[in-house]
C-alpha cells in the first residue's frame, strides 16, 4: 500500500515535470521514465508528442517507446493508435510497436485497419507489427484477417494494393 502511494507520488512529479516545458527538466524526467517508469505515463508523453517541436525531446521520447519492455504497454500503445486524436503520430506509435517487440496479437485488428487506412509509410509499419503479430494468431484469425483486407483492396491505390495483397500472402502462409 504504502509503495503504491509513493509510486503515485512519483507519477504525479514525473508528470509536472513532463508539462515544465523546460527541454533539460523533460529529457531528465524521460531518462528516469526509462529507468523505473510505468506504462501509465505513455499518454502523457503521446500529448507532449503533440505538442512539441523540440527534435532532442522527440527522438528522446520516440526511443523510449521503442525501447518498451513493460508489457501493459501494448494494450495502451494499441489503444493510441485507434484513437483519432492520435493519428499525427501514427507512423511513430506504429514503428515503435514493432521495433519493442511486445505482443500485438490482441490488437491485430487495429493494425490491419491502420494498413488499410493509413499513409504508405505507416501501413508498411503496420505490416510489420502484423508479420509478427501472425504467429500468435489461430488459423481461423488469420483467414478472417485476409477476408477483411481482401474486401477493402477496393478503398486503396495501387501502391497500398500490392502491400496489402502480400500482408494477405504473408498473414495466410504464416
């Protein structure tokens, strides 16, 4: 109990100094998030993303997420990226998902959408996360996937038809 508040605690300042607006202070606070932070502070840092136009502390924050091993961090990753308020960092929430390498099978569907829906470079993302997502998926997903993808070839350009017609091959053939 006691640990929890003091975790709370250190939320709450790691937040504060999240939002001080001063480069040092968050490249600190990010540095220390790495090191014993958890997955409840990433829509904090999906919101700064938003906000800032500080290169350092973006790339700071870009590897962080892709550096992720905590794994309640799928679901919350997973969630942003469905989320519309999100979609400017699309493209970096997604290659994050694939570059930390956490489990993605639950939130298949949200990729595939994203592959579907998404620019070029962050369905190819999506890709991605999909081709290793695959593995973790029953037979009957899998074809339910190439079903729904198969549908909506009819909603992309030529370039996205051929990337979606191989995610099929590659979800089928897994």
């Amino acid at each position: 109990m006691e640990s929890e508040k003091i975790n709370k605690n250190s939320l709450k300042l790691q937040i504060q100094s999240l939002r001080s607006g001063n480069r040092s202070t968050i490249i600190a606070t990010l540095k220390e998030v790495r090191s014993t932070g958890n997955a409840s502070i990433l829509t904090e840092l999906f919101d700064l993303l938003l906000d800032l136009e500080d290169e350092q502390v973006i790339g700071e924050i870009t590897s962080l997420l892709n550096d992720l091993k905590d794994k309640d961090a799928a679901a919350i990753l997973a969630e942003a990226i469905g989320n519309p308020e999100y979609v400017k960092l699309s493209t970096i929430l997604v290659a994050a998902c694939w570059q930390n390498r956490l489990s993605y099978g639950k939130y298949i569907d949200t990729f595939v959408e994203v592959a579907i829906t998404g620019e070029y470079t962050t369905a190819i993302e999506a890709f991605s996360v999909i081709e290793e997502a695959a593995g973790d998926l029953e037979q009957d997903q899998r074809e339910r996937l190439g079903i729904i993808i198969k549908s909506r070839l009819h909603e992309v350009d030529n370039q996205k038809k051929l990337l979606l017609k191989e995610l099929i091959k590659v979800i089928a053939n897994y």
